[in-house]
C-alpha cells in the first residue's frame, strides 16, 4: 500500500473526495500498469451495513517531463478540441532538458506542427 486516506463521512447523495500524495508516496510508485485503487467501506454503531458505490476514480499525475522531453501544461480557451491545441488557442509547454544551462549562452526552442508550422525563439541566458 502507497497511501490511505480517511475516514470520510458518506451520506445517501453523491460526493466528491480528493486525495493528494506527498511526493514520497508519489516516487515510491513503481508500476504504473499494476496501480490499483481500493475502496473499503466501514459502519458504525449497531445498525445495518451500508455498501459504497463508486462511480470514478481518477490518478492525476503533476505537469512534470522525463530529462530531454517535454509535453504540454495548460491549453488556454481549449473548447474545440478539448487536450488538441487549436488556432485561437496558446499552450504553456514545459519541457526539461538532458544539459544544463550555462551563463552567456543562447536557449534556442523551436516548435513545429504536423502540418508545418514553425514558431521559434531565442534567448540570451545571463
């Protein structure tokens, strides 16, 4: 087990719960296609059981790249094609690179599309 929340008080009407993990129970996950969640409900007092329903449960992971990668953090205004960057719409790409930086030296970052955009800025690095 990697974590475990609770209790939380459960009514008859439907509820939302959120857990977040430390960042030491986040690197101790090894396996993300063995990852599973459990539920397990429990009562009180001496009345009848109750059962649990779950409808959904999500893992969201942080905005974070591999060394010499780079993915997409956020798409502004993203309504057409909701996770597919669009005309009329900016993303904050985040990327972390295989090399550090060095003082005086020039940061390059090119970005092309499938369709043959291109935008590209440079940066002098003090």
């Amino acid at each position: 087990m990697i974590a475990s929340t609770g209790p939380n008080t459960i009514t008859t009407s439907w509820q939302q719960f959120t857990y977040v993990l430390s960042v030491p129970e986040a690197d101790s996950i090894t396996d993300y296609n063995d990852l599973r969640f459990r539920f397990e409900p429990t009562t009180s007092g001496g009345g009848a059981g109750s059962r649990l329903i779950v409808s959904w449960a999500q893992l969201e992971l942080p905005s974070s790249v591999l060394p010499n990668q780079w993915g997409i953090k956020t798409i502004s205004n993203d309504i057409l094609d909701p996770q597919i960057l669009n005309s009329q719409e900016s993303a904050q790409i985040i990327a972390t690179l295989a090399n550090p930086i060095f003082s005086n030296g020039l940061l390059s970052i090119v970005i092309s599309s499938d369709n043959g955009i291109i935008a590209s800025h440079s940066q002098l690095i003090p």
